[in-house]
C-alpha cells in the first residue's frame, strides 16, 4: 500500500539509479537489457528500469513495476524467494493475492482514491491511477480465455501490477484512446 501512496519502494524512487536501488533493495537481481539503451533488474517482486542515451551516457531512472501476480506462485509461503529480503523485513509475509477491494479499502481509509483509467488491456484487465503518486494499478477483471497454469493463479479481482510513474498526460492520452 505504501508503494501506491508514496510512488517509491522503500523510498527507491523510479528515478533512481540502478546504485541507489541496489542500496535500498540489495545486491540479490537478476539485471536484464535488450539493447546499450535500456537495463532492468528484477528483485523478484520488484522490477526497475533504466534508459540512456548511449553507452557512454549514465543510466537514467525510468520506472518500477511491482509484480504482484508473482505471489500467486507462493515460493515456500508468504512470498518466499519471490519478495526480496529488504522488503520482507520490512512488511513480513505476503498473502498469495491482492485483493482490489482490499487495496481500495485500505487506501479509503488514508483518504486516498484511486480514478478509473481506460486502458488497452481492457476488459480483462482495469486499470487505476494515484494522482498525487502517479502510481498505476491493474487488476484482473475477467478471463478471455481459460488457461492452466503449473504454478500460480490469479483470481477476477487480484492486483496483478502495480507501475510507476504514470503521468497525467498518460492518462488523459488512454482516455482520449480507450475512452
């Protein structure tokens, strides 16, 4: 809940550098790129991203995504291996599913609201924005297709992602499209 009132993971902001993520989150990602322009890391629960100019150019903070679908998948109970140390010691165990209405009750309770976005994943997916935090949050809303997974299942009205940063200029640009 933090993340969607505060737009930072543990007071990493999405336009840190990779080093002061890695101070904040630890030493303990998988770092990914598909090109000298753009890097992640994936802290498990918790992804970053970077983008720069040229190799020569320092990385710039660009987003972090918390992947909140991952819990589905358990990993030894209340996260496991999936939610990183930092964060762990922080907020303890995490259920298997985030539940909207949960999310929505809880953030109530703070006076914070979340505004309905249009969005390209719709139906299936809805999308929800924290103004102040330009923070977004996607939840599953229905199936288009059954599928079977090995491990792990999302619910109709778990949080699958919550992102940053998502400006106003973005969503008035989803709702001038999606509307």
């Amino acid at each position: 809940m933090d993340v969607v009132t505060s737009g930072t993971v543990l007071g990493a902001r999405p336009t840190d550098g990779p080093d002061q993520v890695s101070a904040i989150l630890g030493s303990d990602f998988a770092e990914n790129s598909l090109s000298d322009h753009s890097m992640w890391r994936d802290y498990g629960l918790v992804e970053f991203a970077w983008v720069r100019e040229s190799p020569d150019h320092p990385w710039a903070g660009h987003h972090f995504s918390v992947q909140v679908h991952r819990l589905s998948y358990g990993g030894g109970g209340g996260g496991g291996h999936i939610v990183n140390e930092a964060i762990r010691e922080r907020y303890g165990r995490f259920d298997r599913h985030l539940r909207s209405d949960k999310l929505q009750r809880l953030l109530g309770n703070r006076g914070v609201c979340l505004e309905d976005v249009p969005d390209a994943n719709g139906p299936a997916f809805s999308l929800h924005w924290q103004p102040a935090s330009q923070v977004s949050v996607m939840v599953l809303r229905k199936r288009e297709r059954e599928r079977t997974r090995r491990r792990g299942t999302l619910l109709i009205g778990d949080v699958c992602r919550i992102s940053s940063s998502v400006t106003a200029e973005q969503v008035v640009w989803n709702r001038a499209r999606y509307g």
